[in-house]
C-alpha cells in the first residue's frame, strides 16, 4: 500500500474538501461520485492513508477488491450469491446469527470498525446494501441507526457500469425493489444520503470532447455531437509521441478472446507458456491474470498492477521485446518508448482482523498469487477497462450495447477524441440513461443537505464531549456541551435523542437520591459523634474537679478529634495549657 506521503489530492477542489470534512469529521454516510478522470480512486486511497478511523476497504468483484487492496462484499459478510429477499427467514433478526456463524474475530472486528469503503458502488445491488445495513445493526448492538451507526463511503459512478442481474433474479427482487441500483435500498428510506459530485475533470483537457462525454454520460447527447463523434468510424488514432499502440474495447467477451487469440497466432514461433503460483487462499475468480499465460516476443500487453518503482502503473500498455524462460524474466517496452526488465508480481488476498491490544483493524493476508503483471492486450472488455486510460482506443460494439454507462466508459477511457477510432457508428439507442440514474443524479451536490452534514459534525463533536464529561462525573461540564449540542443541531425530539436524554436525566436523578441518602447518613453521623464529643468534654469536666489534669486533656482532645465544633472543650483545653504555662 503506499504510504501516505506518494498520495496527493487537490485540497483547492472544493468538492474533495467537503468530502474530506464528512468522512474525518462526521459519522454521516457519503456517496462520492464523478466524471472519469476525476479523482474518486485516488481520494479513495487518500482516505485510506490519512483518516485515523478504524477503515475497512470492500469492493463487489474480486478483481476490483484485489486493485483497491480490500476485500469483496461477498467475504468479508459471508453474503450468499443470490439474492437476499427481505423476508428470508434464514436471515431475520432472530435466525441471521446462526445462519452466518461469524466467528468471534468477525463479530470483535463488525464491532470496532468506523469506517466502511466500498468501490465500484455502482456494480452493488440494493438488497445488499439492505442486507449490510442489517448485519451491522444487529452485530454493532445498535438496531436504531442505520448501519448500526457505522460510516460508510460508497464509491462510484452510477452513470457507468450497472449492476448486472440476471433475469431470474431480477424477476424474485422485483417485488420489493423498483430498480437493482444500490441508492433504491429501503436503508435509504429513512435518511438522506449525502452525494458530493467531483466535476474537475483530470484526464482529458479538450473542452469540446468533454463536453460530448458529459451528454454522453447523461444520455442527451446532440445530433451535431453524434456526427462529430462518428467521423471517427474508420479513421486512424492519431499518434503523439513513442510507439502507437491502440486497444480495442469491446462490450462482448468472446469478441475480446478471438482479438487477442489471432493477433498472437499472427506473431512467429510458439506461444511461452508462464504457470501463475497460488499459496494459501486465493479465489480462481478473483485472479488478476491467466493462471496459464501464453505470450510471445511482439505481444501487446497491459500492466494490470502499479509497479512499486513507479515505473508503470494500472493500465500501461507495451510490447513483450524478449522472453527469458530461464531467469522468469520479460522484457518490455512501453508505449512511450521505456524498456524494462518485467518480474513476477505478487498479489495478496486480504483478512481484516482486530488488534485487541493496539486497538486498530488490521490486514492479514491469507493467501497470495504470483505471476507477471501484465495481460494480452490488443483487446480488453469495457467492463475490464473501467478506471484505466489510454491514448488511443479502437471501440468495437459488435453486438451492441446491452448495459447503461457501457458506450460513457468506452469513450472516457481515451484522453482525447482523436484518439478514438469506431469501427462501427454510435447508435444513438447506444447512448442510454437509465431514468431512476437521472432522478437520483438530480440530489447531488445538494449544498442544504452537505451543509447540514458538516453542522452537525460540531453538534457530534459536543455530544462526545458531553458523554466523556458524564463518564469522568464533571456534570457541569456535561450540562454545557449537551445544551451546545442541542443549540448546534436541535435534535431533542427525536425519538434516539429523547431515549438518550432520558436514560440520562434517570440516572442523573438516582445519583441525586443516593446523595441525599448519603448527606443524611452523613448527618446522623456527624450528629452521633457529636454526642460523644460532649460526653467526652463532661469526663473531662469531672477529671478536673477530681485534679486529674492529663486526663482532663486526653478526654478534650478525644472529644475534639470527634467534633472541632465543641467551643467549651476547646476552651478547657486552651485553659489547662495556660494554667500549666
């Protein structure tokens, strides 16, 4: 992972401080979406780096859990692959405990975790979200907040790849979900999710080609842009500097197999077989590369791993120059002329557990996959080239287009327009939104429900000062951060809010109770001892009349030690000590 000093963000975009300030300052769940091109990844390991919170990074497909080195939804909760109906018996309140047989590490860790990631938020269904939302309230002890008061990052851009459902199982959600998009959760019924759109656009810079992705991605492209988009059927991505090297991005798998397949038949010679190495854990589905990798001197390939030297990163396309089968070594050059020596890669396959004695989430890995970074890569699928960039791009949608935000991607993956060559025209029935997408797109960057979200940060603040002022019993204190509380976000009537205050106002009433028991305990004893003080102030009394001097003032002193409030034994005494004086 890389340390906190290699990440950088710009803190003058006013939409990654707000960001910023929810997660660090707040508990409020947050949405980060954006453009391609526009930083949610890179906030993404920001976050990871600088927030102190106990954080967990969870993705939907292994693939995408292995890239931002976490885990997928499916592991880390046990989730089952179909769907998960509301009215499941098997996961009620009453019967989930023994259905998931979370060890006591697991439910330790559900526990302590603050901070719950999630990328690729798009790809999640919303009866998984719902299925979430109820693990952690029943495993956090806290059934009234949503998440069970945990704070979760959703990370993604519902404007691209969608949740893929297949019709059996769209047809059991059906019923209790208008759409599969994870914002129609019934979670989100009963708080409003905060939405912070990044529009700074990083990867491309034409103003004419970012305005067609927009309308593109928001489904109302023009006729005139159309046009301008379609006089690349045919042409040639124009090169800019070092070797020309074009991928093909098709939408149909097959289509991408049978590009890759012929152009390495093409090259001289026999393929070089490289057999990947697993240890320990390590699902077959979520391996990044071929498990068996056929390759020859004159392949394109794409680096699908950042190199910890920076020499490349996710997404750097090259040709194999040489293969040295003996010394497991190949070497490459890359699309801006850069040779390297390219060794084996490992991969790890990531547990969260909990440290007890530090107090922190920590990774564990529990199995690994060695093999070389890289993958044939005259053709990739759209779906595999989302978060990637390229400077030239050959689009191929042989067979169409069949899900939302697949023609966006495509296009957003080349840095400009004459980068792109189509090898059919875009339709524009390829060029789809998703109504429900629209409507939910409509709330974003809503400033009254994100400066909501950072008030309240200061009334949360106050809270948690009230409640460590309680625990320490500074009362005073207590009562002043609990009424700036209120005054900061006046929240007393709700229903949580009003249990808090009354559990409290309870137990602040018993403690003045016991203290009144305890003051006249106090009393009755204080009364007592005084009793005995006068007694012992009359023994002395009657030792002096017998000229028992020592007596008298042992007797004095005894009544004194018991009640310093008997004048006449103090008077006594004072008199013996001048008399003997």
């Amino acid at each position: 992972m890389p340390g906190p000093t290699d990440i950088h963000i710009d803190l003058d975009n006013r939409e990654f401080q707000q960001a910023l300030q929810i997660i660090e300052f707040t508990r409020r769940s947050l949405f980060l979406t954006g453009k391609a091109g526009t930083g949610k990844s890179t906030f993404l390991r920001y976050i990871r780096t600088h927030i102190k919170k106990k954080t967990v990074v969870l993705a939907p497909t292994g693939i995408s859990a292995i890239n931002a080195e976490g885990s997928t939804l499916h592991s880390f909760f046990k989730l089952p692959f179909h769907p998960l109906l509301p009215n499941d018996s098997q996961y009620s309140v009453k019967n989930i405990r023994k259905t998931l047989k979370y060890n006591g590490e697991k439910c330790k860790l559900l526990r302590e975790v603050e901070l719950i990631i999630i990328d690729e938020i798009s790809m999640v269904r919303a009866d998984i979200i719902d299925f979430i939302d109820k693990v952690l309230r029943i495993y956090s002890r806290n059934m009234r907040e949503p998440f069970g008061g945990k704070q979760l990052l959703l990370v993604g851009d519902i404007y691209q790849l969608e949740p893929v459902v297949k019709e059996d199982e769209r047809q059991l959600l059906r019923p209790f979900y208008p759409t599969c998009f994870f914002f129609d959760a019934h979670v989100f019924r009963s708080f409003r999710l905060v939405s912070i759109e990044l529009r700074k656009v990083y990867r491309q810079n034409d103003p004419q080609f970012i305005s067609i992705l927009d309308n593109i991605r928001a489904g109302n492209i023009s006729e005139q842009q159309l046009k301008m988009l379609n006089s690349r059927v045919g042409s040639t991505a124009t090169a800019s500097q070092g070797q020309q090297m074009t991928i093909t991005l098709s939408t149909r798998r097959d289509t991408v197999d049978y590009i890759n397949d012929g152009h390495l038949k093409q090259l001289p010679g026999e393929p070089t077989v490289f057999k990947g190495e697993v240890k320990g854990e390590f699902p077959e589905n979520s391996l990044p590369t071929p498990m068996e990798m056929e390759v020859k001197p004159g392949a394109q390939i794409i680096f699908i791993k950042n190199d910890k030297d920076r020499r490349w990163v996710n997404g750097t396309l090259g040709v194999i120059e040489g293969i040295d089968e003996e010394s497991g070594m190949l070497y490459v050059v890359t699309e801006d002329g850069n040779a390297y020596d390219v060794e084996r890669e490992r991969w790890s396959n990531m547990r969260y557990k909990f440290n007890e004695q530090e107090q922190k989430i920590e990774e564990e890995e529990i199995g690994c996959y060695i093999q070389f970074p890289v993958r044939l890569a005259w053709a990739i699928t759209v779906h595999k080239s989302q978060g990637l960039t390229f400077k030239h791009v050959n689009i191929d949608f042989t067979g169409g287009v069949f899900a939302g935000g697949q023609t966006y991607v495509a296009l957003s993956r080349c840095c400009s327009l004459q980068g792109i060559s189509l090898k059919t025209p875009i339709r524009r029935e390829d060029v789809f939104v998703r109504s429900e997408v629209k409507t939910f797109a409509s709330h974003y960057n809503d400033s009254i429900i994100i400066n909501k979200a950072l008030s309240e940060s200061k009334a949360d603040k106050e809270y948690r000062d009230a409640m460590t002022a309680f625990n320490q019993g500074n009362y005073d204190a207590f009562i002043n951060a609990f009424f700036k509380a209120i005054h900061s976000r006046y929240d007393i009537e709700q229903p949580a809010a009003k249990r808090l205050i009354r559990r409290k106002l309870n137990i602040i009433n018993q403690l003045k109770e016991e203290k009144r028991q305890l003051q006249e305990e106090i009393k009755k004893k204080q009364d007592f001892l005084k009793k005995l003080a006068v007694e012992y102030t009359l023994l002395g009394k009657e030792c002096e009349k017998e000229d028992m001097r020592e007596a008298a003032i042992a007797n004095y002193k005894k009544a004194l030690e018991l009640c310093p409030d008997i004048p006449d034994a103090k008077r006594r005494l004072k008199k013996l000590d001048r008399d003997f004086s």
